[in-house]
C-alpha cells in the first residue's frame, strides 16, 4: 500500500509538471503569434481577456527565470544642441556683402540688431557669459582651435571672470583656420538667439567675425592673427600688428571665467604684456569699481592641454 501512494504521488506530480510545461509552451506561441500578426498588420486587437492576462502572466515568470537578450538597437552618438540646416533654410552665419553692412556698432550694441534701452550690470554680464558658452561650444564642435583675447583675456588673469566694466568680449583664433570653420558653421541652421557674422571689407582682416545676441546688440568680437613663421600677428596693432609668439597661444588650455570654463593662450602673462604694453594694472578711473579680489594670472581648469 505504501509503494502504491509514493507511485501515485510521483505519477501525480510528473503530469503536473508536464501540463505547466506544455501551458508555458502555448503561452509563448500564442505571444508569438500575436507579434506576427501585428508585424504583418492583420489587424489583432488586444483583448482583455482571462486567457490573454495568463498568456501575459506565464511571459513574465519565464522572463524572470532567463537571462535577458542581448539589445540589438545601436548606440546613438550624442546629437549637437544646434540643428543641422536643410533645402533653403537660413544658416547661423550671415556674410556681409560692404563693409559694415551687419557689424556697424553704436553705443557698444550693433545697431541692426539693437532693441529697446541699453542694459547695465548683471544684465550684460549674463550676455556676456551666453555669448562666450554659446562661441565655445561652436568652435569646439567646428575643431577649431581659440583664446580669449584682450579684455576678456585680463579679466581670466586679473578677476578670472568678466571685468565688471567690459563693453564687450573677445576671442582670437588662427586666420587660417577661417575658411573651415565658415565651411563648419554653414552646417547649422539659423539659431533664434544668436547670429554669427562673416565681416567683409576694411577690418575684415583684423575682426573677421562678430558673434550678436539678436534680442539686445551686444556682441563678441572674433580677432584673427595671421601666421608668419614662429609669430602670430595681431593687426588691431600698428603695423605690421601685434607680434605675439605663437607657441605662447595655442594649443590652448582650459581656464576659470566666472561659472564657466574658456579656453586661454599657454602663456596668458606673455600675450597680455604685449596687448597692453606691459600695464596689467586696474586703469585709475576704475579702481572704485574693482571691488573684488583680484588676481595675477589665470586659474587653470586642469593640466591638460585643451583637445579638439
């Protein structure tokens, strides 16, 4: 009697085990089957069903049990924040076709894109900032290679920020990187707050791009130093302009400017020396405004030479 009821429990046991078997099997055929017919379009309608809640039930305990397949999709390269122009559509650069026909300046605003009064303080630092991160970004994607320049170059130096009373800020690149970064930007459709400006004509050679904020006028300038050997010429200088060694310029490095990071020449001391003559100091005039602690020489952001 014994031997009689383990037999029949081990019989009982293995045709249960064989039924929940053959009920998962026919619960992935049917989830099978329904995916055919919605790749094919037949027209399958899901239903609420009790058969199609187990169907969907079964699924999920033999996923839990399996380990999950492998995705097939691709992994997509992170997208420019700027989209790409198509047909007809504006691009983010406009040329001029005479001199000053976009870039002519009043008041420290470009006089085709200034609206409403003249702001002051935080307003025109925040421009400031959106113009200086928007050209970065650009001219990093367009791999070509820049420096703060000028006012914007003392200010990482002196208050690794803006200078609370700059008109403006400046960048430099190499003039013979020109041609391929215009190639670059023709890429990018009109952007709604921003417009780069091929100048032509009289000091095209000197600032051959201004880069406007639309909503206000104020801009930065774009200088060009024009290689000769070992030296970059400035021509915001005399004649025959501004010698600045090259390998003092660039490659370029990361640098602090206010909540941002720039890019500053390798040897910001040597360059400024020369666009100023030697006079890092605050001018007498606004020594009142220079509340903050000031600085002699730039913050690097690390110690590696910046890489596009």
């Amino acid at each position: 009697m014994e031997m009689f009821r383990l037999f029949v429990a081990f019989f009982l046991g293995f045709a249960v085990n064989a039924l929940l078997c053959g009920l998962a099997g026919k619960s992935v055929f049917v989830e099978n089957e329904v995916s055919s017919r919605r790749s094919r379009g037949d027209g399958f309608r899901d239903s609420n069903r009790p058969r199609d809640i187990i169907v969907r039930a079964n699924l999920t305990l033999l996923s839990v049990a399996q380990p999950p397949a492998k995705s097939s999709s691709k992994i997509v390269a992170k997208s420019h924040p700027h989209e790409i122009r198509r047909g007809a559509e504006k691009a983010i650069i406009v040329k001029e076709t005479h001199h000053d026909e976009l870039s002519l300046s009043r008041a420290h605003r470009l006089v085709k894109y200034s609206k409403g009064p003249a702001l002051h303080g935080q307003q025109v630092i925040n421009i400031f900032h959106m113009l200086l991160d928007h050209t970065h970004n650009f001219l990093s994607h367009c791999k070509t290679d820049y420096v703060v320049h000028r006012g914007t170059l003392m200010g990482a130096w002196r208050h690794h920020g803006i200078i609370p009373w700059d008109i403006d800020v400046d960048v430099m690149i190499n003039f013979k990187s020109l041609p391929p970064l215009l190639k670059c930007l023709a890429k990018y459709k009109e952007h709604e707050q921003v417009h780069w400006i091929a100048r032509h004509g009289l000091h095209s050679d000197i600032i051959p791009l201004k880069i406007v904020d639309r909503n206000s006028g104020y801009y930065l300038d774009v200088y060009g130093c024009h290689e000769q050997g070992t030296l970059c010429l400035d021509r915001f200088g005399k004649p025959p302009g501004d010698p600045y060694v090259l390998s003092d310029l660039f490659p370029s490095r990361g640098c602090v400017f206010d909540h941002l990071v720039v890019n500053c020449p390798q040897k910001p001391k040597s360059v400024l020396t020369i666009a100023y003559r030697g006079d890092l100091a605050v001018p007498h005039k606004f020594i009142p405004q220079a509340t903050k602690k000031l600085f002699s020489d730039v913050l690097w952001a690390n110690n590696k030479t910046t890489v596009f």
